[in-house]
C-alpha cells in the first residue's frame, strides 16, 4: 500500500470507523493507528494474517464508499482550502 493511500484510509477510518462492523473496526484501528502488522493481529485473535488481509481490504472499500457517498473528508479539505483563499486574499 502506498503512503497516500495508507494516510487516505486513516483520514476515512477516523471519519466512519463507527460505521464498520467491530471486528473491521478493531483490525483496521490497530493496523493503521497503533500500527500492528497483520501478522501481529492475526496473533492476537488466532486467525490466519490472510482472513486479517481480507478484513482489513473490506473494510478499506466499505471506508471509500462511506465517502463517496457522504463526502465528509471532501466537503471538508474544500473548506480548508476556501479558507486559506481567503486568508491570502483578503488579509487586512
């Protein structure tokens, strides 16, 4: 995965990690904020680091959805970038 897309799921799961089930959200909290490789999940929960894979994938697609649907990290980066216009622009 790379950077970009690893810090886009991280924006998107503190947005709508309420909104995925509680082992999506358990797996994806540790792998992408306390930073547990899948094999280290896999451990912790006694399961093979590829059913961890197959968790951690859907919910990364169930996160894009949840945006593309609601927007909420567009609608946001649109406002902070109107802002800083603003700033620039009408500074007094």
């Amino acid at each position: 995965m790379e950077l970009d897309e690893f810090l886009e799921v991280s924006i998107l799961l503190g947005y709508y990690q309420n909104l995925l089930s509680d082992r999506q959200r358990e797996y994806m909290v540790k792998h992408f904020e306390l930073d547990y490789s899948l094999s280290e999940i896999a451990k912790e929960y006694s399961i093979s680091r590829q059913a961890v894979y197959d968790i951690i994938r859907r919910g990364i697609k169930v996160l894009k959805e949840y945006e593309e649907k609601l927007s909420l990290w567009r609608t946001y980066k649109a406002i902070v970038a109107e802002l800083k216009y603003l700033k620039v622009n009408f500074s007094i």
